[in-house]
C-alpha cells in the first residue's frame, strides 16, 4: 500500500522541466569547452547545456542556436564563460528563427554534406534548396553585377574586367572590410607581396547585423579563386560573422603563387546564406535585385 501511495504522489507532481540546452551552429577562430576537467575543442553539431563553461580565443566567434526559443546567439568575448553568462552579456548578435528556418538549418546541420567543404575553381552550385532558395544565388550574382556595371559598358567589356580596374567605384550596402595576415609574421599585408606568401583572411564585420562572408580572388587574366571553402549543404555557418566583430579565418590559410601577378580580391558579405560559388561564374549585367550586398575591394601585386 504504502508503495502504491508513493507512486501516486509521483504521478501528480509536475513534470520537471527539460534543461535548456543549444546546438552549436559555427566556430569560427579557436574555441574550447570543459569536458569535466579537460578542454577539447569546441565544434558545430555539439550540444551544450546552459551552465557549461566556453573559451573562445581572440578574433573567434562562437554561434549557438536554441531550439526552444527559435534564436540564434553569436559570442565573441574573449575567455572563459559558462553559455548563460555569454548570453545574459549579449547587447546585440541576437536572430530570430522562423520554424521554417529553424527546422531547415537542424536539418542541413546534422547533414553529412555539411562537412563536405570544397574550393570550387568552377562554377559549382550546391544541391541544397529546401529552404535556401537558389533564387537567393542568382539574386548575389545579379546585386554583383548592379554594383560594377558601367552605364555604356561596351558588350565586350565584361563585369569582371570593371571589378578589376582600381578606377572603378565601389559602393557597398555594410560596413564590412578585410585584411590578409601574413601566417609567418601575424602581420596585415601590404600592396606589394613576396612569391609564395601564406596568409589568412582577417574581417570586420561594422554592422548590427549578423552577416556571411566570403572572398573572391580575380587575376588580371580573369581566373577565379574562392578563399574559404563552401559546404555541399550550403548553409555557410563556416562563413557567419558576429555584427560588430573582428574575426580571423586562420583555420583556411591559403598561399599566393610564385609567378609576378596582380590580384584583386573582393570581400561579399549577405544577410543570408548564399551559394557564394555561383560567382564563380559569369557575371551578367541587367538582373534584378533586392539583395543587400556588402563589399570591400583590395588590390595585390606579387613580385
């Protein structure tokens, strides 16, 4: 009797409730968590409770989504820190998630594809369009093509040659620039670079928006190089940079080559994810957008 009693008054006490817990969508720099006493790098997929302690390195970005309340948190402060606190610190870096965009983002998460990184040197378009309409592609290809076009440019003077010409303006929707870092000497490049120079990409990111980025390479003879790799599944966390932030992409150095060459490289920066490999195709004149585009344009020289 007196076990029977016991289970009755189990069954009318509320129901605990679940921890809150967050899904790590992106780490962008160097992070680690606390694994009870020890430190282990801290990666996308991982799940973590609210109390559990995170450091996160200089000019790195940690982004977590929590599920429970359809949001998207961003940190940056440099050293260690439960989630909570890095949370009740926040003044900005904050995103509502529809459930659409919710669900869409989990999904392609925990996808393999979202591991598959490639530096396409083609034009290569992701497969994913469940909710990352290809739409969006098209519309950065065009919003590229409204920003260099030239009204009376000759039909066979391509965007690409005006994107190259140091004469031509640039505008750009955010405020958004970047610098290479020279691996060897931690310090920014200037215009004139030696052969086989390893460097990394450092951005400011200067807006309150959330905001993914990506740097195209053109040479003088028109070939295309995207710098940070882009994921099969196209859902760019890799490439996400907190607003008001600086953070360094250390983890996908990449070398200029050995022969004299004049390079230009152009920082895109969208409010959403884009198949940021679409650029490397053809860049047409006369599309419509109302896509934002942030942009900021640098010119090298390697001899």
């Amino acid at each position: 009797m007196r076990n029977r009693i016991i289970l009755l008054l189990l069954a009318l006490m509320p129901l605990t409730l679940v921890a809150q817990s967050y899904t790590v969508y992106s780490v962008v720099g160097s992070a680690r968590w606390y694994n009870g006493k020890t430190m282990v790098p801290l990666k996308a997929r991982k799940v973590l409770s609210a109390d559990a302690k995170v450091q996160i390195g200089e000019e790195s970005a940690v982004t977590v989504i929590d599920e429970k309340n359809a949001k998207m948190y961003s940190f940056t402060s440099v050293g260690t820190n439960t989630v909570a606190n890095l949370i009740k610190g926040l003044k900005g870096n904050t995103k509502n998630l529809s459930k659409q965009y919710l669900s869409y983002v989990i999904k392609q998460l925990f996808s393999d594809d979202s591991e598959k990184m490639s530096h396409p040197n083609t034009y290569m378009q992701a497969t994913a369009t469940a909710y990352r309409s290809s739409s969006n592609d098209s519309l950065l290809l065009n919003q590229l093509g409204r920003h260099f076009a030239i009204e009376g440019l000759p039909a066979d003077k391509s965007v690409e040659s005006t994107l190259v010409d140091p004469d031509a303006d640039v505008d750009t929707d955010y405020d958004v620039e970047f610098e290479l870092i020279d691996c060897a000497t931690g310090l920014p490049l200037e215009e004139h670079i030696a052969p086989n120079t390893s460097c990394y990409l450092r951005v400011t990111n200067q807006t309150t928006e959330l905001l993914y980025m990506n740097l195209l390479d053109i040479d003088r003879q028109g070939n295309k190089y995207l710098v940070l790799p882009m994921d099969a599944a196209a859902t760019c966390a890799h490439l996400l940079v907190p607003a008001m932030s600086t953070v360094s992409f250390k983890k996908e150095p990449f070398i200029f080559g050995d022969e004299p060459s004049e390079e230009t490289l152009l920082l895109m920066a969208v409010r959403e994810p884009v198949d940021f490999s679409i650029v490397m195709d053809h860049i047409k004149t006369g599309g419509k957008s109302t896509m934002r585009l942030g942009l900021n344009r640098r010119f090298y020289q390697v001899k």
